[in-house]
C-alpha cells in the first residue's frame, strides 16, 4: 500500500523527508546488492532464501541454481556446515569461522563467515551471513611455508646435495647436486628411501635407520648422521653428513623429512687422526652444545644463541650490530673476516677450522668451526652462519696423549735426572703454548728448594732466563715453587708482577713474563720438587691444564724416585766394593747354588787362589776334606 493512499495530504515539509527515506533505502539495497563481500539469508531449515550478488559471483552460480537450495550443496566439508547451524541455532554469534565452499566449476575457496540469526521473539527468521573470500590469503601462506622450508635448509646447508622425503608414501625426492655427490647421473636415483639404503655402507646402515627411527618416534624435529657411501661411478668409499628437518601434521604424524647431504670425506681424513684419539673423550661434535652467530655481508652480527654471548661476556642484545672488531682481538677479527668473506664470495662453506680463540677474560679456548653461507628469499647470498664448538677439553686430551708419550721416551732414554730435565721442560711448554719452565729440587740437609734445570723459547731472553733459574734458595712458602711445596697442590698466578710473593718479580717483568703456574713432583709420599712454568700472555686458570698436569706430576716423580734410588745404590755398591778391596780378611759372596760369585784380593793370602780363579767355582773347593763331605 502506497504512503500516498494513507495520508493523503501532505506538508511539504513530509514530503520532502519521505523522499529522503526512499532515496535512503534504495541506496541501501543498492548497497548490499553490490557489496564486494558475499550476503546471504538462510532459513532454519537450511534453505538459502536470498543472496547478493558478490555470494553469487563467488561461487559461479546463477540465482535460480542458488536461492532455494540448502546450503549444505554448497560446503565442502559437511561437518563444519552442520556445526555452523548448529551454532547459530544455538543462537550464537560467528566470527572469522573458516569454511570451504564448493564452487560451480567444481574448484573450492577457502572463506572467513561472520553471521548471527535475526529472530522474532523465540522464532528463527533467518541468517544474516557475511562471506569473505580468502583463497589467495590460504595460497600465499602455503607458498610462503613453503619458501620457509627451503630458505631455512638453503641458509644451513649453501644449496649442496638437498632431499625431500614423503614418509607416508616412501616417495624420495634428489636434487641433481646429490645425485652428483652420489656418482649417479641426472635422474638416475630410484626414487625411494631403499633405493638410499642400498648406497650406504653396510657398516652404517643399521645405525642410521635406528636413529631415523627414535627421531621420528620421539617427534624431535632434526635429524642428523654422518655415514659412509661408495659412489656410483668411481666405486670411491666417501663420508657424507647428513642433516634434515622432519615435519608433523597436527596429530604428530610424520609427513615429511627435508634435508641435505654434505661430502665431508676431505675433513674426515684431516682430522682422522685426531678422531681415533676423541673416540674415547667425546660423542660426535655435533651433540656438543655450540656457539651459532649470523653475519650480513658487512661483517655485522644480525643476531647470537646465549653460548655465544656467553663466551664474549655480553648479552645476546648487546652482539646484536657489533662486528668481529668490536669482540675480538684484532688479529682475530681480521682473520673472522677473511674466512667469512671467501664464504660469502664463494657461496661454499668452510668445515673443520680448528682454531684457538682467546675470551674478555685471557682465557684460550680451541674450538672447531664450520661457516656456512646463507640465502635470502631471492636465491642471494645474504651472509654467513658460523656454528664453533668447543674442543679444549679433547685438544688437551691428545695433548696430554702426544706429551705423556714424549715424556716415557725421555725419561726411557736419561740416564739421569740432569740430563732429562730440559727435555721433559721443553715438551711441555711447547705441549701447552708456554715460553719457560724450570725444576726445582727438594734439598733436605737446607730445607730449601734449588733450580736444577730447565728451558725457554726464542722469545724469553738468555739473561732473563739465567737470571729465573739461578735465584737464591727458596724456602718452604717463599715465592710459588716454595708455596706449592707448602701447600703441596698446584698453583696458578694469573700475573706474577703483581704478586706479593713472587721475589722474582723484576726479572719476570724485565723479560714479559706474566702467567705462572706450578705443580708439585712426588717421589712416593715424599715431594721431590715442584715443575714452574710462565708464559709472556695473562692467562686465567685452566682446570684442564691443571688436571692434565697432575698426572705428569706423578709420572715425572717416579722417574726421580727411581733414579734417587739407583745413585743410593751405585754409591752403596760403590762403597761396598772399596770396602772389600782394602780389607786384610777374605770376603767371598755365593749365591743359592754354592757358586762363587765374588771374591776380594785378601782370598789370594788366606786361600792361595787369585781371586779372579775362583769366580764360578763352588764353594766346597776351599773347604777341607771333611767339611767337603758334610757340604
């Protein structure tokens, strides 16, 4: 019924805001006809009773193949179209509730619905449904998880030999470079994870599929191996390390394992020997916590894990835009620099460098080190990973083996203390990286200790030296040789020119001397000496040090017992025989047989036997008849 027909008289004034109304509500409809997000009206038995035009565009249909039907025709996934009645009759409210509608040229678009229920009282009209389109905003995350995945494997592996395994249809993807690594030609690898197993080493194989098999029933989400292969081509045996990714769908099923191999044959067979001597000191390397530090092209630190910060006594915050020359001493920085910049330009990484890195505090720590290029989203080389463990511990450990072994031969070799003295010095300074050591003896009659000997390198000075080991007597507790035998443990001073207790102060600081320490020689449950070492640098103490010394403490002092104890008995066996020589009255030794074994020059008088005639004989030969008998 027309307005006009109820009130037929209107104020001008009436009139005018009666139009306004209509121009209102046409601009209204108009408004929701051609909206760019979807409108639809479902009534509560499910039915679509009205749409615009954007839900019908969305989906290709036409009014007559849309309005009408039930909206469940149109849902891909039943049980969300169910839930979603299901909740507006409940009289909920949705918001950004993620659907799939099926379209008309059977393709499906992921859509965000937002929509509540207009009611009468307790009686449902019908929905009010919004539908937005966010099929391209789906795609985009998946191409970028995708770029994800292979951005990550690109900045930890430079794009050397990479894999990507489907474990729920055992289908194995390789990339020509791991082809090559293998020996096979383009497209010559089978496909599938025993087409793998057939290239490892028999030796390894047993191994890897049991580590494959806790990392992916654990749910860990790397996974990493180092094994033997032969190559397709050559029949050359290689070792290769491996490092991959496992990923999960929600329900913690194992999807897929991405990954790279690495040739590492060339490191394997540099470090072999120091391998062999590791196996018993640690677990690969790789389960060894390690510092990781990520560098732009210009040498900045974009960011650090906590070991690293740790290490140079600052927070991860604070790395965070240094550079190698803010961190580390000058020298280091350049060589950081170098080793980084041949990555970067090359786009190969650097694996195995083992290096000896000094802290903030003096400390020396060698760690192993592998710097490996990484990429940007666009293919670019963008900087450089560094991943360094710490090694000192096994370093000291092969130390302590090659000086130990240095050490027997030399005191195999001496004939005495003297003469083993410079030479047991020198191949524990050099062992250590220390620049003079000395050996300082017990002498009991003083109650002193005195410098029997020792060594320097070319860089302490002849004098200095001299002037170190040719010092007066040291009393027990006077200067550190005196304080380790007081104490009988080692000592560490980081600097002897400050000490209070170092009387040879000036002479160490004429010739740069700075770091000492000294541990005690024992010869039983008696201390024979004390061994003293310096070094021109300021070191803190190293317990490894300390530990690996005190074993050579032990060996060195029985060395000195030992030969303590053969000059006590030279000099009795010396005395002994100037004893029987001189003496008027015959002195004869037999052993258990009877046998003479020897005789002074007084038998020749008493007897009338040359005492040279009567070594070997029997006794019985200088006894008379009846005694001969009764023998």
């Amino acid at each position: 019924m027309a307005i006009d027909n109820v009130i037929p008289e209107l104020s001008l004034e009436q009139s005018n805001t009666l139009e306004e109304l209509r121009r209102r509500e046409r601009e209204l409809a108009d408004f929701i006809e051609n909206a760019s997000v979807g409108l639809h009206w479902v009534g509560p038995d499910g039915t679509i009773l009205w749409a615009n035009q954007a839900e019908l565009d969305l989906l290709g249909h036409t009014r007559e193949e849309y309005i009408g039907h039930h909206i469940a025709e149109f849902h891909a996934d039943g049980d969300v179209i169910s839930d979603i009645l299901c909740r507006l009759t409940n009289k909920e409210t949705l918001h950004n509730y993620e659907a799939r509608l099926r379209c008309k040229d059977g393709s499906v678009r992921h859509v965000l619905i937002n929509s509540n229920v207009m009611w009468e009282g307790d009686k449902f009209i019908h929905t009010r449904c919004f539908t937005r389109d966010i099929t391209g905003r789906k795609e985009a995350e998946e191409r970028l998880a995708r770029s994800e995945e292979r951005l990550a494997l690109a900045q930890a592996a430079g794009n050397i030999g990479t894999f990507d395994w489907d474990i729920r249809t055992d289908a194995v993807v390789w990339t020509e470079e791991l082809e090559s690594l293998f020996g096979l030609p383009p497209g010559g690898f089978g496909g599938t994870f025993q087409n793998w197993r057939e290239r490892v080493h028999p030796e390894d194989l047993t191994t890897c599929e049991a580590t494959i098999r806790e990392a992916i029933q654990g749910k860990a989400s790397d996974w990493q191996a180092e094994y033997r292969m032969y190559r397709a081509d050559i029949g050359e045996m290689r070792w290769v390390n491996a490092k991959s990714r496992i990923f999960y769908d929600h329900t913690g099923a194992p999807l897929r394992m991405i990954g790279i191999n690495i040739d590492v044959t060339d490191h394997k067979r540099a470090e072999q020997i120091l391998r062999k001597q590791q196996e018993d000191y640690q677990t690969i390397l790789d389960s060894v916590p390690a510092m990781i530090w990520y560098k732009d092209k210009e040498n900045r630190h974009l960011r650090c894990n906590r070991r690293a910060a740790e290490f140079i006594g600052l927070s991860v915050g604070e790395v965070e835009g240094t550079s190698a020359w803010d961190l580390f001493q000058h020298e280091d920085a350049e060589r950081f620099y170098a080793e980084d910049m041949e990555v970067i330009n090359s786009g190969r990484p650097k694996v195995g460098l083992i290096e000896l890195l000094k802290t903030p505090s003096g400390d020396h720590r060698w760690h192993q080190t592998d710097k490996i290029p990484y990429f940007d989203q666009n293919r670019n080389i963008a900087g450089v990973v560094i991943v360094s463990s710490d090694i000192t511990r096994q370093k000291l450990s092969q130390s302590r083996l090659a000086t130990q072994y240095s050490i027997t031969m030399i005191l195999a070799e001496a004939a005495t203390v003297e003469e083993a003295t410079p030479n047991l010095i020198q191949a524990i300074c050099e062992s250590l990286g220390w620049d003079l050591g000395e050996l300082w003896r017990v002498c009991p009659d003083e109650e002193s200790l005195r410098c029997s000997g020792g060594w320097h390198s070319p860089s302490v000075a002849e004098d200095v030296y001299a002037d170190m080991c040719n010092s007066h007597a040291l009393l027990r507790g006077v200067g550190l040789p005196g304080r380790v035998w007081s104490c009988g443990e080692s000592v560490w001073i980081s600097d002897v020119t400050k000490d209070e207790n170092f009387p040879r102060a000036k002479v160490a600081s004429r010739g740069g001397l700075r770091s000492a320490f000294a541990f005690p020689i024992r010869a039983g449950q008696e201390m024979a000496g004390v061994m003293e070492f310096f070094s021109r640098e300021v070191r803190e103490r190293q317990a490894e040090v300390i530990e690996m010394i005190s074993t050579l403490g032990s060996q060195i002092g029985q060395f000195i017992e030992r030969k303590d104890a053969e000059e006590a008995l030279r000099e009795s066996e010396e005395s002994y025989r100037t004893l029987a020589q001189t003496a008027s009255d015959a002195i004869i030794t037999i052993d258990e047989a009877s046998t003479i074994m020897f005789a002074n020059p007084a038998v020749e008088k008493v007897f009338g036997y040359p005492a040279h005639e009567l070594k070997g004989q029997q006794i019985t030969l200088l006894m008379p008849d009846y005694l001969r008998r009764l023998h």
